[in-house]
C-alpha cells in the first residue's frame, strides 16, 4: 500500500486505490464473509451452465420472479425470467419507464472451461487392460493442470427416446470420482521432459480413468471391461453407448469451494469465471424493487469458446428476450422500435478480469494492473495486439460508470488484462456493443484464472454485487 501523503494537493489530484480491506470496519467486515458463505454455495452446487441456470430458476422463483409465460401483460415492479435451451437465461424487474428509454443490462457468462467428454468416450485398452474416455478440453487451459485431481463427470444424456437424464458422478462423497492419469517423474524426462509447460499434456492425452474390471460372466463378450462400464451406466441410468451420442458430459473438478488462508479473506473454487459476476448480478436484481428503468441480468453460456452458437452472446438473444419482454408490455410494439430500445440501453459485460500474481509481476504493467482485494476491476479494453478484438468503452460511459461508483462508495480500480503484446482475451462486451449498446468490462479480478482452482477475495466479491446493485439502481444517469 502506497504511503498516505500528507500534501493536500497530491491527495486532491492524484489516483489511488488501496485494497478495501483498509477501511473496512466490523460490520463490514461481517457483511463480506457472510456473503461468501453463499456465494461459495452457489459454486458448489452449480458447476455447469445447466446447473447454474436451473439453481438460479430455483433461487428467483422463490423471490417472486416468474417465467415470462406465465404473464399475460408485464407493469412496473413485476420480476420475469426466461430460459432458452437449458444454458442461458435472462431475468429482468420491470422498470416505471418500461422500455421506452432503454434497460440496465449486467451480462455475466455462466460457462467455465472443462474437460468435455466426446461423444464415442469410451475404449477399452485391451493391452493395459482399462477402460478409458476420450474427451475435448472446453475453452482455454493450460492441460497440465487438470491431470491427477479428482474429477466429477456433470451433464445429460438424451436417450432414444428423447427422455433426457440428467448425472452427476463425483460430488457426493460416497461416489467415486475420474483421474486424468499423469506419467511419473521417473520415466517423464525424455517424454514430457523436452516438451514445453503448455505441451506437457497434450489434448489427446487427456484421458479419463474410467474403470478396470472386466464383466466376467460375458465369457463371450470382446472388450470385457467397456461393457462392464456400459452395464453399470445402464443399470443406473439405463443409457447405452449409442445415447452418449446425444449427451453433454462435462468433468469439472470434483472439489468443494474453500476458504483461503489463515484470515479466510480468499475463496478457492471452481468456475469463479465467471460464476463470480453471475452471482452477484443475481443477488443485486434480487435487492431491487420497482426501479426507474428495467434492469435485466443476462447468463450467457459459450463465452469461452468465443460466444458462438445459439446459447452465446453473438446469437439473437437478446433481441429475442427484450422483444418477449416487449410484447408483455405493450402488444402493438414493433419490431423496429426493438432496435432502437436495445441502442438505448447501457450496460456491463460482467466479467472477471487477473489479478497480478506475486511471483509473474513481469506479465503486467503494474500501474495498469488489478489487485485482488481492491474492489471492482473497470477494463476499458480487452482484446490482444493493439486492441483487436476489444470494445473500447466511450470515454463517455466511462465517465458515468466511475460516477455511480464513486458515488456509491464503492471500492474500484482500473486496470487491462495484461502488458501490452503480452497475450489477450476477450468477453462479451463486444457483441453487445455491436447494437449499440454503451458497455464496459466490470467485474473481480482473480488470481490462477481458468485453473481447476481458481482463487477470488472475498471483498471484491461483496463489493461487486454493491457495485452492481449500484449500476441498477443508480436514478441520476
Ligand atoms: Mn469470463
Ligand atoms: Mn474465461
């Protein structure tokens, strides 16, 4: 922390952050662990975007929102959900103003990265005698991480006859878990020895542990061992083989959000990119009643892989959404007017940003960098090699995103991903810029990003949901 200077005039013209541990008194220091205890719940329980969107129907149905279906007209102050395909979900409280003038949007992504099963996982290797599956890693990781820690398998199997079953193997701890198989130091030198970190697993070799006792009553049966796999998963879920066609089967790390450190000031979990903005943007709209304008909380899927397909931000919908929301309040809308309402809208691409790590500084320009513990990360700009691929907030909207902070006391800090030419990435904010929308990156930031364990503070968690509540419920913008 930088030393408090005692010239007036420093203090009145300089920027500082400091981590908003400082001020922090007993009360506040209360309200910031209790709400970890929830937030460490709801990544407990949800660890696939399935998962998360239905805890959140479970979670809003029980705060009064209803699915959109169930309205036959929308007014001020009602509270409206709607799912589209199991994995994204947008929930909105009406505003005075209905739409008219626009919404308040804070999209957040409710996918992580993973290790997601082919679709033909399972072989038998015949000479080492295991039964093994084949799997795809999902977005952006660094493979040797996700080797020799337990592993849970989540998602769902359509069968044929369209009936769809839902799994989940690992969680509970009677249930057994799946090991990606590491190779042993001794023999690794000449292998994974001269292959780079990034190589030392490579996506083929992520195979899954699945068993190794053969059905011996098939005398008859080739691969003993496969089938004894497909006999068990039949027993229990009666899938064959043939329905793991139809199915989404994700390993995700079968381990329990925890306190870190002594002080218990850290949260270690899974899927905190980017379950971290989805909850605390569900816990800020569940504070707000009847607001000025509508405010609507989106949960994307895809994220990681680009936010393509029918269930990521580059599809319609959002258009789809509002115009739902739209017909509910008014049945002669028009289709062009939906244009024109989604332009006027503003909006956060609710997303986690990095916070520096002690021991690679170097990555950063540190005047430009996030720290964990100093409130809400505002990133003007993400993208890789001279901003492509960025949004680029307005200096405009920039200006009114740090205004309600500020005037909300809301510990923030401004900062990029990473020394320029260093690397990249990218969010949603982009594809809603593209309506028009005025949008800036926002959220925690996070130490071992897009690891299996990925480590938050739990007061830029708290501050974030305040900064949210803020951002919906702020009336002079
Ligand atoms: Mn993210
Ligand atoms: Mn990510």
């Amino acid at each position: 922390m930088a030393k408090k200077s005692d010239s007036a005039l420093e203090k009145k013209l300089t920027l500082k952050t400091e981590s908003a541990w400082n001020d922090a008194d007993k009360k506040t220091v209360k309200a910031i662990q209790d709400f970890g205890e929830g937030y460490k719940e709801f990544l407990r329980v949800g660890k696939t975007e399935r998962e998360v969107v239905d805890l959140t129907v479970k979670i809003i149905e029980k705060k009064g929102f209803k699915s959109i279906d169930k309205y036959k007209k929308l007014k001020a102050g009602d509270k409206v959900y709607m799912v589209n395909k199991g994995r994204v979900m947008a929930m909105a409280v009406i505003g005075k103003k209905g739409l008219d003038d626009g919404f308040r949007m804070i999209a957040s992504h409710v996918d992580s990265p993973r290790i997601d099963l082919k679709q033909k996982p399972l072989y038998e290797d015949s000479d080492i005698e295991l039964a093994l599956f084949k799997t795809h890693y999902y977005g952006g990781i660094k493979k040797y991480q996700w080797v020799n820690i337990p592993l849970a398998i989540h998602g769902v199997v359509v069968k044929a006859d369209g009936k769809k079953v839902n799994i989940v193997i690992g969680e509970d701890e009677s249930d057994p878990v799946f090991v990606i198989g590491d190779l042993l130091p001794h023999l690794a030198h000449k292998t994974q020895g001269t292959r780079t970190l990034f190589e030392g697993i490579k996506g083929e070799e992520l195979v899954i542990l699945a068993g190794h006792q053969p059905l011996s009553s098939e005398k008859d049966a080739k691969n003993k061992i496969k089938l004894h796999i497909l006999k068990l998963l039949n027993d229990k879920y009666g899938i064959t083989e043939e329905d793991l066609i139809s199915a989404e089967l994700e390993a995700v790390p079968a381990m329990n959000p925890r306190d870190v450190g002594l002080d218990r000031s850290m949260i270690g979990a899974y899927g905190q990119d980017d379950r971290a903005c989805a909850y605390t943007s569900l816990m800020a709209l569940l504070d707000i009643e009847k607001p000025e304008m509508t405010n609507i909380a989106y949960f994307f899927d895809k994220e990681e892989v680009g936010s393509i397909g029918a269930t990521g931000a580059q599809s319609n919908y959002l258009e789809l959404s509002v115009s739902q929301i739209m017909a509910k309040l008014d049945p002669d809308f028009k289709y062009f007017h939906l244009k024109t309402i989604i332009s006027k809208s503003i909006a956060l691409s609710a997303d986690v940003d990095v916070a520096v790590h002690p021991v690679f500084k170097e990555v950063h320009e540190l005047n430009n960098a996030a720290r964990i513990g100093h409130g809400i990360v505002i990133c003007k700009f993400g993208g890789a090699r001279g901003k492509g691929g960025a949004n680029d907030a307005t200096a405009e909207y920039m200006g009114q995103v740090r205004t309600i902070f500020n005037k909300n006391k809301i510990p923030w800090q401004s900062a990029e991903l990473g020394r320029v030419d260093e690397g990249g990435g990218g969010t949603v904010a982009r594809f809603l810029a593209e309506n028009n929308i005025d949008v800036v990156d926002c959220g925690p930031a996070l130490l071992s990003m897009h690891s299996p364990y990925e480590i938050s503070s739990k007061a830029d968690i708290y501050h974030t949901y305040r900064a949210y509540r803020s951002f919906f419920s702020e009336k002079d913008i």
